[in-house]
C-alpha cells in the first residue's frame, strides 16, 4: 500500500492504491483499507496489595477507538498465479476528527493499512502506515465577502473588503460608522 501524502488536514482527502500481486490461486471476498483513529489516555487507581497490606498505585492505559472506517477498494476476486493490479482509493479525514498528538499522558494516533480479505483463512495485510492529521488549512470565506474591493480613502489603491488596513500605506480602515461623523 501506498498513500500520496502522509500528513493529511480534518475534512481533507487524500489518495491511496493497493497493489494486489500473487504466486498462488484463491478467492477474495474483499480488498479494502482499514483507516484508525486510537486515543490512549494515562490513568491511575490505587489498588489494595494483599501482600503488602496498603494500597498502591496501580497505572494503566485507557485504549477508545475514536475512528474505524474499511475503505473498499474491490469486490469479490479469482486471484490466479501471476495476478497484479494495482486499486485506487480515496481516503477521508473526517472534519469532526481529532488531530494527531503525542503526549505524555495522553495520545492520538491514525494509520491506515491495506487488506485483502480470504474467506476461511486470515486476511493479508500491507504494512501499517501511520498518518499525521492536523488543522485544516483551508479556510472558509464567503466568495461575495472575499471578492468586494474598496479603495484606499489615503492612496486610492483597491483592498480587499475584510482588510483592516491599507496593504499599500499601511492607512487603516475606515469604518462606516467613521464616514457619518
């Protein structure tokens, strides 16, 4: 499995292809990419110590999957010795995810890894490949807010409405309620 960029934005897509190749003859019921977000979080209890009569401090890790999709690349196939075909996929970051973090007491982790699925014997599996998902980089102006131009009422030059000041002499903006005094 390869994956066109490895650091990817919430509600961004990026593309993947499955490279399918084989010595042997068998069936598939599926080739698919399996996309996960895991939260790890560092927690404590204390617990009480027969042996040692007192509690003591016993520290785990809380394990939630955030994220599980199966991105199906391909239905049913008859592989047959000497197969090869390459599958393309699109995969989704959902815009409501969680980015990728690393702490020390807590972490997000995405991966996404290649499948293909044989009924009656165990799935193969590519190698897993780990994700970085941050902020979207994109934002979302309205187009008629971001189109208007104003001229500068110091230079003349034309700036963008939502401006605050002047990109040519720096003048800032004068507001409407200014203009009526």
């Amino acid at each position: 499995m390869t994956i066109s960029r490895k650091t990817i934005g919430l509600g961004e897509d990026s593309t993947a292809t499955i490279t399918v190749s084989n010595r042997e003859e068998f069936d598939t019921s599926e080739v698919r990419a399996e996309l996960l977000c895991v939260e790890r979080r560092r927690r404590e209890r204390w617990v009480y110590n027969e042996k040692q009569k007192r509690k003591i401090r016993h520290v785990y890790w809380d394990v939630a999957t955030l994220h599980s999709a199966h991105l199906k690349a391909s239905g049913k196939i008859h592989i047959v010795p000497g197969f090869k075909k390459t599958f393309s996929i699109t995969v989704n970051i959902p815009a409501g995810g969680r980015e990728s973090f690393d702490g020390l007491d807590a972490n997000v982790h995405w991966s996404i890894k290649g499948v293909v699925a044989i009924k009656g014997r165990p799935d193969v599996t590519s190698e897993t490949h780990e994700l970085q998902v941050v902020k979207s980089t994109t934002t979302t102006t309205p187009a008629k807010e971001k189109d208007i131009m104003i001229q500068c009422e110091y230079c003349g030059s034309l700036n963008p409405q939502t401006a605050t000041s002047c990109s040519n002499c720096g003048a800032p903006r004068k507001s409407r309620s200014n203009n009526r005094l």
